[in-house]
C-alpha cells in the first residue's frame, strides 16, 4: 500500500489497468428490448421514462394484446412532462407525449412494454397512451400542430395493431373504468380529432 502522498508504483499501474480491461469484457451485454433501442416512430424524440415507471413486456402477445389508444392532457408543460416520467419516484408513463407548439412528439415507453398511464391496470396492458402537452381549461394549447401529429401518431399506432378508428377503441382518460381525470376534458375536439384520424 502506498503511503498518502507518494506516487503509485508502476507495478500497481498495470494491476490496475489489467483490472479496468477485465471488469469491460465481463460486462453484460444489453439484454433484447433493453431501452436503448430506436424509438418505435423513428422520427420521435427518444426520451425514455425511467423502468421503475413502466412494466417490461413483449406486446402484443395473447395475454396482452393492444387493442386502444388513450388520449390524456399531461396538466404541465411537455418538458416537466418528461422529467416526471424520467423520476423513478413518480410512477407513471406514458408511451408518447406530443408538444402542443409543434406538435414534436417524444416517445418514453416502447410500445412493446405497458406504460403505467390509464390508472386502470387492465387498460394500461392493452392501450398505447398518449400524453398532450396543456391544460384542460386552455384550448389554446391545442394547436393544430398538435391536432394533426397526434392524430397521425394515433392512426399509424391503429394500423399497427388492427385498432378501428371509432371513438370506442380511441378514447380519453376520462373514460377509462375507475379513473378520476377528467382529461382530456371538454375543450377537446373529439369530432376534428376523428376526422384526422380516419385522413392519416
């Protein structure tokens, strides 16, 4: 052992780069699925939630299948919106959050795992949840950027899984069994919305 001061000799130099070498080539791959994959929308913004907010799955899958979309209005700001789902304290996610100026979209859970979104855990296995960036009582946050990124995020994610494009499979927070939100509340146009939807 060295003394406190006196420089290392060059024998302990080489242990301890031998040693640095060994711990990086017995490090673990990452494992399938892992979260630095691509997004699944390759142009989305990749800013995962932290795993303590999200189940790892492999959907869809017959126990699992995804069968809606749930549409949700975050009640802060998109940035604020993904440092909560980055908190592992926090335990919520969803799997996209879309910037009301822009309509940027970030995706934070890949759609193969169950966001923890709906409150519900039933529809969190079989829904891809989609957080908008505003308030329920500020329309103005509901731009048509947003309007029109969202609505083509949601029909690409029906395409995906075989989901009908109708208000029973596309639904708000608020409609989900048990929930107490009242998002995404009555300032959103459900019928425009629709209607982008079906055109995207």
């Amino acid at each position: 052992m060295n003394r406190a001061g006196s420089p290392p000799g060059r024998r302990h130099l080489l242990k301890g780069a031998v040693l640095a070498a060994a711990s990086s080539v017995m490090l673990p791959e990452p494992r399938a699925g892992a979260q630095t994959q691509a997004p699944d929308r390759p142009s989305a913004l990749w800013a995962p939630a932290a795993p303590a907010n999200y189940t790892v799955s492999d959907r869809p899958s017959p126990r699992h299948p995804v069968d809606l979309v749930v549409i949700h209005v975050t009640q802060t700001s998109f940035d604020k919106a993904l440092t909560i789902f980055r908190n592992p304290k926090k335990k919520v996610s969803a799997h996209y959050v879309v910037r009301s100026s822009d309509g940027r979209i970030a995706q934070c859970v890949r759609e193969a795992d169950v966001a923890w979104h709906a409150g519900n855990w039933e529809y969190n296995t079989r829904s891809i949840g989609i957080e908008h960036e505003g308030w329920v009582d500020r329309p103005a946050y509901f731009t048509d950027a947003l309007y029109e990124r969202s609505a083509e995020l949601t029909a690409t994610v029906c395409d995906r899984y075989g989901i009908p494009k109708d208000r029973a499979h596309v639904i708000g927070h608020h409609e989900v069994p048990g929930s107490d939100h009242t998002d995404p509340g009555r300032n959103w146009d459900w019928a425009r919305y629709m209607r982008l939807v079906a055109q995207s």
